[in-house]
C-alpha cells in the first residue's frame, strides 16, 4: 500500500456492519493507514459508540437488523455534531443510493471496490473536514472581532443591546427579572493627563479582566464606552443585583492597576436598574434606567451605588464613599 499522508494520522473511523468478516477486514485495513478504529454491528450500537467514541467518519452499511443504514443516517444528522459518513454496500439500485446521498451521505461506494479507491475517498472526507474546520474557526473569529471589544475581550456598544433584547424575552417568557448595572471609573480623565493613554488602556483591560471574573456564566458584561461599563444580570432580584454591584465597587476600589513601571488605581461609581415580566421594557429603555442611577450615584458623591425605581432613586452608598 502507499504510504498515508500525515492528515491520515491518529484519525477516528467507526466502521458499521452487521457482517463480522467485513467489520474485521474493514478494521485491519484502516488500522494498517494508522486511523484508529471502532466497529459495530448494528446501527443502535453505532449510535452509544459515537458518543463515547467521537469518531470524524462512519462508514456505514445499508442492510442492518434493526436500524438500516438510511435510518441510522438519519438519527445521526438530528445531532447537533456533525460527522461525515460514507457508506459502503453492495445495493446498487439508483433510487436507495440517491436517498442516501439526499439524506446526508457524503459518499456511497459500491461493493465490491478498489481498496485504493476507497483510501482516497476516505482522504478527500477528512480533506473537506479540514477546510470545514479552519472555515469554522475563522468565522467564529469574525463573529467575535463583531461582537467584542478588542481592548477589554467583553462585548462591544453595537453588539449588546441584541443580545439584552434576547435576554428580555427570554425573561418575559419564564417570568423573571434582568438587571442591568451601568459603571463609570470616577476621574478617570487624570489616567491620561498623569500617564498616557497607552497605560489608560491596560487600566481599562485590568477593569474588565475584574469585571468578568466577578460574573456568572449566565450573565455578561460590555464597554458601553470610553471607561463606562455595562453589567446584566439575569434571574436577578434587587436584593442580590444590589450585592453584585457593591461587591463590584469594592473589587474596584481595591485594585490597583500596574504595568510594573506605573501604579495607580482607582474607584467606580454604580447604578443600576431591574426589569420586572410585568412591563415589556426595551433594552435601550433598561440601560437608560441605569445611566439615570449611575448619573445619581456620580452627583450624590461616587464611588458608591444607585439603584433605579420608577418612583424614587434608592441611595445605597457605601459609608466609605465620598466625592473625589
């Protein structure tokens, strides 16, 4: 046989038959081109071995007790992964291969066949796998250079009233609250007048870094501009969306920033409000109700944190904070 080149090496194939000789022969041939391999005898087998076995091709025959190859097939594509399957029968009507290939076949090759010729198919599957891959990969980093900000790795302005607008219905359907907190560095203009803006940006990368460890998987966090910060919670309740925020404040007021040659650190004034099920709130509207209670929090003193309600501004200042 020729030698198989490096893109064979360490690849995983599971191979379906119900014929025990060609499960054997099918596995000794691709074990000699260095894949590794599992087989099964049955398409309900080959479905438990994809989920411990992750294999990126099945070849799969038609005529099966149980699930038939076609049926199997099918199963396979109502999964989330996908994972390329050639099968190899010795069914030959024009109909039963053209339903496969329509069902999500990749390839049918019929018996009997060229073993050189069934290498090289199985070469071009995992070829496309690779140009798929590396497609995937780079839009998914399209994707984020869209949603995120470049300096802070948190979402960008543009990207996050979608995305609270999603969680708003979401919200609305199961009955729950989402909280928004807006955040603003207080004096964060000296940064730049006693450093530079070069070191501005590594504060601003250090504040987000912070923000973003202090949140749960289910929340998520934007630079909404300049060094103002956009926090949402969601399943949130006043007494804990005003906890967070504290705990944010005092994280601020704590860190101190440093590239190793400058120092310098900082405090943050907070507002935030809660959207009820109740009141059908727009994104735009929420995040305006949270700038309202940071502009509060900023005029009654900073470095503390200001709740919004519809009928009162609720001061919840830290008995630390005073204006600077």
């Amino acid at each position: 046989m020729s030698e198989t080149p490096p893109i064979t090496r360490k690849r995983r194939i599971l191979v379906v038959d119900d014929d025990h000789d060609n499960l054997h022969f099918f596995r000794d041939l691709l074990l000699s081109e260095e894949y590794l391999v599992e087989i099964a005898s049955s398409g309900d087998e080959a479905l438990h071995q994809i989920d411990a076995f992750n294999p990126e091709l099945v070849i799969l025959d038609y005529n099966m007790p149980g699930l038939n190859g076609l049926e199997t097939l099918q199963m396979l594509r109502r999964r989330q992964n996908y994972v390329a399957v050639i099968f190899v029968s010795g069914e030959s009507e024009s109909d039963l291969i053209v339903n496969c290939l329509r069902g999500g076949a990749d390839d049918y090759i019929q018996k009997p066949f060229n073993y050189g010729e069934l290498l090289a198919r199985i070469r071009v599957r995992f070829r496309n796998k690779d140009v798929n891959d590396q497609l995937e990969v780079a839009n998914n980093k399209l994707k984020d250079m869209a949603e995120k900000d470049d300096l802070t790795g948190l979402y960008n302005m543009r990207f996050i009233y979608e995305k609270i607008e999603q969680e708003l219905k979401r919200a609305r359907r199961y009955k729950r609250n989402v909280a928004c907190i807006m955040m603003d560095l207080d004096h964060f203009k000296s940064v730049n007048d006693e450093f530079d803006h070069l070191f501005g940006s590594h504060v601003l990368r250090e504040i987000g870094q912070l923000i973003q460890r202090s949140m749960r998987e289910t929340d998520f966090a934007a630079r909404y501009g300049g060094d103002e910060f956009l926090m949402v919670l969601t399943e949130a309740e006043m007494e804990g969306t005003q906890a967070f925020a504290e705990r944010v404040r005092s994280m601020v007021e704590a860190h101190v920033c440093t590239d190793g040659k400058n120092t310098f650190s900082r405090t943050a004034s907070l507002g935030f409000a809660i959207a009820t099920p109740e009141e059908d709130l727009a994104a735009r509207d929420l995040v305006r109700r949270a700038d309202h209670a940071l502009y509060e929090a900023k005029e009654t003193g900073r470095n503390r944190v200001v709740g919004y309600s519809t009928t009162k501004v609720l001061s919840l200042a830290a008995e630390s904070g005073r204006r600077r």
